[in-house]
C-alpha cells in the first residue's frame, strides 16, 4: 500500500477495506465540485469504503459507500483525499 506521513490516499485503498478521511485538499478540486462533494457528506472524518472501481477496466469513476449511499467520484477526486484504514 501506498503510505505517506498523513495517511494513504484514497485512491490507493483496496476495495472493501473502510477508512476515515483525514485531510482533503481542496485546493486540488475545483470549489463547485468541492461544495457538491461536501455537501455528499465527503470531508474530514468520514468513514468510507470504496466500492467499484471503474466501468470497462478503467479506472474512474470510482464507487464509494458513505454510510448507507453509495457515490461515484473521480480518480483526481480520491487523490486529493487522504484517510487511514480502520
């Protein structure tokens, strides 16, 4: 897995594992997806697991359950984001 000092991005989390968030990086996201994104509940101290990866073999979207909702965000999106495993 892919650590750094703060966490492990989003991005680099296995299917099925759950994880907080602990930093975002808005500054990395445009502000109009930002609010969409917060207003989805995405921000410090979510718990969220990732859930599919991709259609076809790629690699965005990407399907994250937050609680009982499951969302797709962008792979630019999850690397913004960086959580710890639980």
């Amino acid at each position: 897995m892919l650590w750094q000092r703060s966490g492990m991005k989003l991005e680099a989390l296995e299917r099925g594992a759950p994880a907080r968030i602990i930093s975002v990086d808005w500054s990395a996201i445009a502000p109009e997806e930002g609010k969409r994104l917060r207003a989805l509940g995405i921000d410090r101290g979510t718990q969220i697991t990732i859930a599919h990866r991709g259609i076809f073999g790629g690699k965005d979207p990407l399907a994250i359950v937050i609680g009982r909702m499951t969302i797709a965000i962008r792979r630019v999106h999850a690397a913004a984001m960086s959580v710890e495993p639980l």
